[in-house]
C-alpha cells in the first residue's frame, strides 16, 4: 500500500436507511479512510459521517476492510422541497446514489 495513494472504496451496495441516510457498504481498495473525509460523486460533494464494521463503529478503515460508510450531501444541487421538511429518502441525491454500485469512490 502507498502511503500518499488516495482512499479510494469499491461499492458494493448503497442503502437509504431511515434515520441514518445514505450507507455505501463495500471495501476500502487503496489508501486509509477516515471520518469527514469528502467525495465528488455523480454531481454531488459528500462526506463521511460515520464508519462501521460487524456492528462496531471505526476511526478509520484501511486497504481491503470491508465496511459501511454513512454519507452526508454536503454541496450539490439544491432540491428545495425535500430540503425544506428533510425528505431526502425521495430526493433526486438518494436515487442517484444507488448509481455508485460497483463504481470506484475516491475520497480525499
């Protein structure tokens, strides 16, 4: 593993979880992951919220960990409607994000 390489995570799958958002489960292919880290995908900024593996909760994640990251939009096009009353399980941000499964995530 390169010290300088760019996290980069294979998703596997993306889940809208009521009451925890979006969860991009997969494994960690280059680099070590951490907790606020940000990610350009499909139109939109996201960050990681929070980091999990068999029920427990993880600093970070290194090269080949298997895990289940909850992601927050943190810049991308408004949707005034949802935003307004916190309805993102139907907004456009949700739906694309199912667009990540078996696509390559770097984070930085």
């Amino acid at each position: 593993m390169q010290v300088d390489s760019m996290p980069t995570l294979l998703v596997n799958d993306v889940f809208n979880i009521t009451g925890h958002g979006i969860v991009l489960v997969g494994q960690v292919q280059e680099g070590v992951l951490l907790v606020g880290m940000r990610a350009a995908v499909l139109g939109y900024v996201v960050q990681i919220q929070k980091m999990e593996a068999n029920h427990q909760e993880l600093p970070q994640a290194r090269q080949g960990d298997r895990l289940g990251i909850g992601v927050s939009k943190v810049d991308g096009p408004e949707e005034p409607a949802q935003k307004m009353f916190g309805l993102f399980s139907k907004s456009k941000y949700a739906e694309s994000m199912k667009g990540l499964k078996g696509k390559v995530v770097e984070f930085g």
